[in-house]
C-alpha cells in the first residue's frame, strides 16, 4: 500500500461535499444548515474503509469458503464410502437452523434441498458461522446417525476492511449400515 493514499481519498472525498455543501447553502438559508451534516456524513462515510489499493467506501466481509467440509461418508466396518448423505437436524450452539437457509449462502457446496433435508453430494460444504454443530446425517441403506463436532471455526481471520475468513473445517463421517 502506498503512504497517504486513504488520507488523501479522504481528503478528495471530504473536499467533495465541502463544494456540494457551499452549492446547496447559495440555494437559499433553509438548507445552509444542512452543511454541517452533509460534512459530518460525508467525513464518516469517507472515513468507513480504505485499505490496499486506498478505495474508499463502505466495509465489507467474505467468507473464502464455508466453514465446515463434509469430505467423506463411510459406512462404519467397510470400505463403502456413500457419495451422497442426507443431513437434517441442525442445530449450531444449540439453535435450531432452518436446512433451507444454507443454500440462501454462497458458502453452500454440492448442496441441495431434498425434502426438506439437505442433500449433500460428497464433498459437500456448508455454512459460516462457528461453534458447536449438531446434526443427524443418513445415507441410502444406513442408519441415521448423530454427530455433534464441537468447535466449528476458521483457521484464518483477517480484521480490517476489508476482512475475510478461509480454512473451515475438513470433515469425514461414518454412518452405522442397516443392513
């Protein structure tokens, strides 16, 4: 990043509303008092995020990716894996969230809404936020299985403006055979 360049967009953006705010005093006394807020508004507006290439504007976040990878299903005591596993009853630090809402997200991989369960074609990744998660997961010919993974969080967290979160959590489940 080159030195000054977030101060002088600032000062570019501030002397901006500086010479709208005189333009709209010399329309007449009832918006002179506007100035000030316009100057103050812009100021803070300005002020909101300037980073790297020194843009200017508002802050934003990205999730690089979701935050937990279903990399594998296995059925336990064999070397089937399943490709395709059922998941429903997700609750993360013990609140239940709507399956439907993960396919809202662009953190959402290989998923799709199977009634009213989500399908999740191995690898398959899901969501962003941390914590403890909890849900059931099945396959064709296995048992539903519970799985709770304590923990869920992103290896990388980058503050500042903007930010962003990368390295969710890789994950292999094995699911109990009903047969």
């Amino acid at each position: 990043m080159r030195r000054g360049t977030g101060s002088a967009a600032i000062a570019r953006w501030s002397s901006l509303w500086v010479s709208l705010a005189s333009r709209v005093r010399s329309r007449g006394k009832r918006f002179g008092r506007c100035r000030a807020g316009l100057l103050v508004a812009a100021t803070a507006a300005a002020a909101g995020c300037h980073s790297g290439g020194g843009s200017v504007g508002p802050c934003v976040h990205w999730y690089r990716e979701p935050i937990l990878h279903l990399t594998a299903a296995r059925v336990i005591g064999s070397e089937q894996t399943l490709p395709v596993v059922f998941l429903s009853d997700v609750r993360i630090d013990g609140r239940d969230i709507p399956v439907a809402s993960f396919l809202d997200s662009e953190a959402a991989l290989g998923l799709a809404l199977a009634d009213s369960v989500l399908e999740c074609r191995i690898p398959c990744a899901l969501g962003t936020q941390s914590g403890t998660w909890e849900f059931t997961a099945t396959a064709a010919g296995c048992a539903p299985t519970a799985i709770t993974v304590p923990d869920v969080h992103y290896q990388e967290s980058h503050g500042g403006c903007p930010s962003w979160n990368d390295g969710g959590l890789r994950l292999k489940i094995e699911l109990q055979s009903t047969r």
